[in-house]
C-alpha cells in the first residue's frame, strides 16, 4: 500500500482581488448621471479633500494649466491597478474556479482616442445577433422605495417580449408625470417614431392595464374610467357621466340624471363610487421616489450628415482634489492616526476622480457605438432598427459584454426621435437569405404588414406566398415564423382575409 507523501507545487495564474475601490468604480458605472450627482454629493460631504469643479468647458484647459491649489487625474501608467481591474472578466476577478459576474468598467488603454466632450460617427454600420431578454432586468436600490417608472417598466418586461413593443412602452411610461398620467400628444410620439398611431396607442392600452389602476390615462375621466373598468363598474351610465365631469363639478345634477337616464338615489351611488377612486393613481409611490428622466447622452445631426454623440454636461458631476490643503493638513498631522487618514482620504479621492473620469469615457465609448449601428432607427424610425445583442457592440469596442450591459442599463439617451434608454437598442434578428446583413424581426414585421394591406380581394397572400416575397427581398424567414407574426400582429388567416375583402367589396 503507497503511503501518503506531501509536496510543494509552484502554478501561475491570475487573480484579482475585489478591492472596495474595485466595488466603487463598478457601482459608478451602474448609476446614472442623476444617481451618479447624488453619491458624489455623499462623498463631497465625507472627504474635505474633495470639491466641486464649477468651471465652465470654455474656460477648463486655460485654467487646468495655471492652477497650482487642485489637480484633475488622469489615468496614466501608475494606475495599474484600476487600468488592468476594471474591465476584467469573472474569471480574471475571483480565479478559475468563480463565475462571479462582479466586472464591468473599462479603462482607458494606451492611445485611446475617446474623451469625456463628444465623438461623432458617420451614417455607417452593421450588426447581428439576438436579443437576450434577461437584459431588459432594471438596476435594483435597496435604498430608496421603488418609483412609478420602475414600477411600470418591470410590469412591461413581464407583458410583451417584443422589443419594438417594449421600446415603445418604456418610451411612453418615461413621458408619464408623477401624478401617473401621459400628457403627450400620440400623433407627434408616432411621427418622431417613424411609427403608426395605432401602434403607439395598442400600447398605450397595454400600459394603462398595469397596476395601480389609472394610470397612464391622458386625463382625469380616463383615469377614473379604467379604475372602474378594473373594478367591473363601468357601465354605459357611468360612461356617460365621467363624460360629463365639468357638469358634476357644477352640481348640475338634473341634467345629469336626464343624461345618464337614471333618478337621483341612482345618481348619488355613482357619484359615491367617483369620490372613492383615486384621482392621482401615481402618488401612491411618493413624489420623492419619483425620478426625473434626465438623458445622460445627446445624440444631434452632425452637419455633414452624420451624428454627434456628447454626455450631458449638465447633470455630470465633476469634482478635484484640493492639492493644497492636502499639503497643508498633511503638514499639520500631530501623529500617525491624523497622517494616516489623510492618506485615506487622499486615495479615496484620487480613485473617486479617476473612476469618474473613466465612467465618462466607457459611457461616451458605447454610446458611440450603438449610435453607428442603429444609425438607420435615427433616420427613418423604429422600423429600421437593426440586429444589435451585447457582444456585438462589446467586440467592436473592445469591451466586455458585462461592461456593455452595465453601462446601457439606467442610461437614457436624447436622440431626435426622442428619449430611450439605451438597453433598448437591441433587437432580435432574422438572417439574410443571401448571408449578407440580417434583418430586424421588427422590420420583418412591418414589412409583412405592409404586404399585407396591399391585397385585394382577388389577390390575398398565403403565409407560403408571403415566405416567398419576403425570399425575394433577402430576408430567410420559415413559415411557421411568419404566421407566427402575423398573429402576434392580430392579423387574421388568408381564408379569412379574403371573405373579409370580397364583403367590403
């Protein structure tokens, strides 16, 4: 029998440790720029070696070279710890053997040309790939109470897989007020989409079914009328008197009782029910939880055709180091505890600059990307959205996709078609029958619509038929997926659309 033996075994590998520093950057990354501007306040209380940089842009680079009392990092070569962490995988983060999805940041390499102001892209680009679903999953503060527009957005991760749909949706619950109600005009939502009014109001219905009842009405009988439609208490003669609000608020109840065709004891239950609903539906959750959508990128037409891509300024927080008083209380320190704290809070303060700075440059890196590969959704709406998933942009930039998904969760974007999260870019795709570039299922989608409301009564297309059309303009697609598509679009059979056509004729 062998006995046991004992031996040393030198193995190279690499590890990094998760350094509370490491933490931080990854956290900053999470936040957005209002988020971001609250957790640096935090911070400026906490450390006196920090302040806040007031300087306009205009006058940044003139005063950054004669100001001698406060310095600005960058990232440079002695940095390695955060240059080499920062956008390293799971594995790279905890050993072989942990699958820990805590990375997420990217540094700024050597040569990088992306700054903090703006970049700009031409009209070109490609994509592929698929949407992963599991992405759409919001960023959780256990802190603070859920607001309505988180409440909203998880009910609509829940109620449609479509990501046109969901795009949508998101697009309409952010334009929604503290209050629970959407005061925006539907024809102009539509036309900065690119979109049919009936689509953005198919949502608008889906949306108005989510909880608390009432909300995202456009006016106050709208809400009351869908938290009576929820309670089975919408009949015509309530119908009629929600219509008539202005005549109730006037205690004009004998015009009432002849409109709505019931008698006084009648009437004073309606009214009663009225009184017990909730004019306000999204105050239950507080106006202090309720966050202002603030976009953390703008995306203009550049001149020359193409797109220009710069943070907000405006709502990004920017802070310095105050060199000066550093070297005077570091001077002052009567013991090791005094100078042991000024060290603290000198590297905190070093990391916190360092972290924000590098935030900027990954947010501003990304977003440049996104906008070169959905350039055609900028131009002519959401029809032309293209295949986008995470490793298609994560590989273009040189970046993790954790990097990627962290960056475009809880950032929202300004673009002429109005405001979306950037998460909301990426779509699901179809390949292209002449393995070129593939194709939008939203835009496959539309297409069969449009081939769809082209036909006459002599003329309707069968799911084969319309396989093959599709066929002809590039775009592989099975059977079964089409009229997968057209009932998901609410479209009846071939059979039944032509009887349709040939009554209407």
């Amino acid at each position: 029998m062998a006995g046991l033996m004992q031996k040393l075994e030198m193995r190279q590998g690499q590890s990094l440790v998760m350094t509370p520093q490491l933490q931080q950057a990854i956290k900053l990354l999470q936040l957005s720029n209002i988020e971001l501007a609250e957790f640096v306040e935090s911070e400026l209380e906490q450390n006196p070696l920090l302040e806040r940089d007031d300087r306009s842009e205009s006058t940044e680079s003139t005063r950054q070279e004669s100001d001698n009392e406060t310095r600005e990092l960058e990232f440079t070569a002695a940095n390695g710890d955060a240059a080499d962490a920062i956008d390293a995988d799971s594995d790279m983060l905890h050993g072989e053997d942990s699958k820990s999805d805590l990375s997420g940041v990217e540094t700024a390499q050597a040569g990088d040309s992306v700054g903090m102001g703006a970049s700009t892209w031409s009209s070109t680009g490609s994509a592929g790939g698929s949407f992963n679903g599991e992405e759409y999953d919001a960023i959780a503060n256990s802190s603070r109470d859920i607001s309505l527009a988180e409440h909203l957005h998880e009910q609509l991760s829940t109620a449609t897989s479509d990501p046109i749909d969901r795009l949508i949706g998101a697009h309409l619950i952010d334009l929604a007020d503290e209050d629970g109600y959407l005061r925006a005009d539907l024809d102009e939502i539509a036309e900065r989409l690119g979109l049919e009014r009936a689509r953005i109001e198919a949502m608008l219905t889906l949306t108005q079914t989510f909880e608390p009842a009432g909300v995202m009405a456009r006016d106050l009988a709208e809400c009351l009328a869908l938290q009576l439609k929820e309670m089975n208490r919408l009949d015509p003669a309530m119908a009629i008197l929600l219509d008539n609000l202005e005549r109730l608020a006037k205690h004009d109840y004998t015009a009432l009782k002849a409109l709505c065709g019931v008698d006084g004891e009648d009437l004073d239950d309606m009214i009663s029910e009225i009184k017990g609903l909730t004019p306000k539906p999204g105050l239950a959750f507080g106006t202090e939880s309720t966050r202002a959508v603030e976009p953390d990128v703008y995306i203009r037409q550049a001149p020359d055709g193409g797109w220009h891509v710069e943070l907000n300024s405006e709502t990004l927080p920017r802070v310095l180091i105050n060199n000066r008083y550093y070297n005077e209380i570091n001077a002052a320190a009567r013991n090791e505890s005094e100078r042991s704290f000024i060290t603290e809070c000198s590297q905190s303060a070093s990391w916190l600059v360092k972290s924000l700075d590098q935030r900027a440059r990954t947010i501003l890196k990304v977003s440049s990307e996104i906008v070169r590969q959905q350039d055609l959704f900028l131009v002519h709406g959401v029809a032309y959205l293209r295949p986008l998933n995470l490793k298609t942009v994560a590989d273009a930039i040189g970046m993790h996709e954790s990097t990627v998904s962290r960056v475009t969760s809880n950032k929202y974007v300004s673009t002429p078609r109005g405001m979306f999260e950037l998460k909301y870019f990426f779509t699901s795709s179809i390949p292209s029958a002449g393995g070129g570039e593939s194709h939008s299922a939203e835009a496959v989608r539309h297409r069969i619509k449009l081939l769809i409301q082209q036909e006459t009564a002599d003329d309707v297309l069968s799911d084969d038929k319309l396989v093959e059309l599709l066929h002809d303009e590039g775009i592989e697609i099975a059977r079964r997926t089409v009229a997968k598509y057209r009932e998901a679009l609410n479209i009846p059979s071939s059979v039944q659309r032509r009887r349709m056509l040939k009554r209407a004729s």
